[in-house]
C-alpha cells in the first residue's frame, strides 16, 4: 500500500485506485499541534465510532464512501480524486472530493460565541431577534450551517457565493448538501438523546462519485469532529463539555497557549508543545472509550 498522507489523527494509504485505507492513530491534537502523547484505546474508538455512524446512515438510505471494518483500528473507503486548482472543478465534473468543510451548529459554543463577541456574527443572522444577546450554552433557533476551506494550509471561512464557486456547486447542489447535513443530524441527534447525550455541533464533508452522487465522506459524529453536552447537567442549567477541553484547558493553565499565541501573532517560530502528565492521559484514554459507549450505546 502506498503512503498518502499523515493527518493530525489518522494516516491514509492508497489500497487501489479506488481505495484508500484510514489508519486511527492514538495521536491528540490541540491548537494545530500533535502532542508528543499517546492517548490508549483512542483511534480505535475513532474509527468504531466513525463504522458505527457509516453503517446507521447507510441503512438510512445516506450514500457514504465506508466499504469495511478491519479491526481494531483500520477501516477501507472509497477514494475521489483531490483537485486542489479550483478551476479545474465545474458543475460537470465527477469522482472528486468537494473541497469545503461544512459546519452545522445548534447551540452557542465555542469560535461561534468567540466571533458572536467579536460582533463578526449577530443574533439576527442566528435566528434570534435583533436586540437579543447570545448566551453560552443557548439552543439556536435554527441549525447555523457555514463552510470553510478543505484543502488550503489553514481552514477558511467562506461564504456562500465563494464556496460555491470554488467547489463547482450549483444552488441546488448546494442545497442538497445542506439538506443532507441537516438529515444526518437529525439522526445522530435522537441517537444521542437515547444515551442522554446533546450533539452540540460538528462538521462534515462530501464527495461526488463518478455519477455525481452526493457522498458524506471522511469521519464525523465521534469526539475529535463533534462537540457533545451531558443533557442531564444541561436540564439543570450546566454545560458540561464531554470533550478534550480539559486537555485544551491544561495547556492554557500552564501558558504555553499564551506563548504559542504570541508566537503566532509575532511570525515567530512556534514553541514545541509538551507532553502531557501520565493523569491527564488516564483521564483522556477514559473519556474515550466512555464515550464509545455512550455515543453508539455499544460495550467497548
């Protein structure tokens, strides 16, 4: 099998032509940086979660690019093509990967209440009225869906006449992979709220096939793609975050995130991201494999 590529989390080989093969690593990532710990247990249950979706929304009727499962921690899909010179791409071309991430937010959390403060984004383009100020933690009145770049050096926001553009989307190409977004997490949320779990938000991506048949390609649905809630402690007004936050959190409380920051802002070379204390990974391998069980209700 040839090499293709080293993702933050997963490793990808070319199997054939029409193949590739996704390898979980136990790698964590936060702020862009690989952490120089392994997390146990924590791409197996990637990649189990990411089967277990593949195979609910395949018998749902929802084209995705999963072929198997080859335990513990592979799994084999279908390839498209990556065309990174976006006029290369039309609304006639097929079998290739559609270079945009898109993101469907249902509540206020993370960068959206960042930019929310920021006053790049406002209550009204939220669904709420005008003069209504976002709270975090606060259900939207609608899905928020918007796209960013895939294949670039770092991710970037788009709106909706650019995304099109350089996808080779029509409107109403478009609007299917807004609809498909919409349906799948409509599934993965009554899923989650049988195992008292909230889908905050996560992100998605697509391929057309040689048909152009809309495919849900890559992974999404698991811990490293999706923010998820506890709906019990959010009953009682408390958002609790089942997420590697913590991990987030411990790098902020040790200021390297202040020192990679400045480094960032200042065109300096980044400082090297420490290990994390043999706690902390007991605490993150734990959450994992927990959270196996609670989004897909299966015994790890």
């Amino acid at each position: 099998m040839e090499h293709i590529r080293t993702g933050k989390v997963k490793e990808v080989y070319a199997v054939d032509d029409d193949t590739l093969e996704f390898v979980f690593t136990d790698n964590i990532s936060v702020f862009d940086k690989i952490i120089p710990s392994q997390i146990p247990h924590k791409g197996e249950t990637l990649c189990r979660t990411a089967k277990y979706w593949f195979t609910l929304l395949e018998s749902k009727g929802i084209k995705n690019h999963f072929i198997e499962y080859l335990p513990p921690n592979r799994m084999r899909v279908k390839r498209f093509q990556i065309i990174e010179d976006y006029d290369k791409i039309d609304q006639t071309t097929n079998d290739y990967l559609i270079p945009l991430e898109v993101i469907c937010r249902h509540y206020a959390a993370g960068s959206l209440m960042d930019r929310v403060k920021a006053g790049k984004i406002t209550a009204e383009q939220l669904g709420f009225p005008k003069d209504h100020v976002v709270q975090y933690g606060e259900k939207l009145p609608k899905p928020f869906l918007e796209c960013t770049t895939k294949l670039e050096a770092h991710d970037r926001e788009l709106d909706e006449k650019e995304a099109k553009d350089i996808a080779g989307l029509s409107d109403s190409d478009y609007q299917g992979i807004l609809d498909t977004i919409l349906k799948v997490d409509e599934i993965i949320g009554e899923e989650a709220s049988k195992r008292k779990l909230i889908h905050c938000d996560g992100k998605k991506e697509f391929g057309y096939d040689e048909n152009r048949n809309l495919m849900l390609i890559d992974t999404f649905g698991t811990l490293d793609e999706d923010r998820w809630w506890d709906s019990d402690e959010y009953a009682k007004g408390n958002v609790v975050e089942l997420s590697k936050e913590f991990v987030r959190q411990y790098y902020r409380n040790i200021g390297y995130h202040k020192e990679l920051m400045e480094a960032r802002e200042k065109g300096l070379p980044e400082p090297d991201i420490p290990a994390l204390p043999q706690d902390i990974i007991d605490r993150v391998s734990k959450l994992y494999t927990d959270m196996y069980e609670r989004i897909t209700g299966e015994k790890f």
